[in-house]
C-alpha cells in the first residue's frame, strides 16, 4: 500500500488578536480536526478505492516559523 503525507500550517486570524482565551483557540482545533475528517471522507478519485487518517493532530504553534 502506498502512503501520501500531507502537512498542512493554517494561519489563523483571530478577531481578538493573540489576546484570544485559550477555550477559544482549543475549541477551533477542535473544529479543525472535525472539518479535515470530514474533508478526507468526502475525497474522491476514480483511481483511489479507500482512503483513511492514519494520524491527525492539531496544535498551537508559539514561535515562528518559515515556508
């Protein structure tokens, strides 16, 4: 079976800025998690037959990073 990785870094803009509480941002990880689960489910292809999330995880990222 062949596997494909697939990284994804999604910059969020909160409204309140970095003052957001952290249940807000908990709560749109959670969210994030739902709606990419939902995503690979509704992903299709002729040429796959299943598709599956071998491993999901969403966290905060504290310092910079560079693309």
């Amino acid at each position: 079976m062949r596997r494909l990785l697939t990284q994804m870094v999604l910059d969020v803009d909160f409204v309140d800025g970095d003052s957001v509480s952290d249940d807000v941002v908990e709560h749109c990880e959670k969210h994030l998690l739902a709606e990419v689960d939902q995503l690979t489910k509704r992903f299709s292809l002729r040429t796959i037959n299943g598709l599956k999330v071998m491993n999901l995880h969403v966290a905060e990222i504290k310092g910079q990073i560079s693309l």
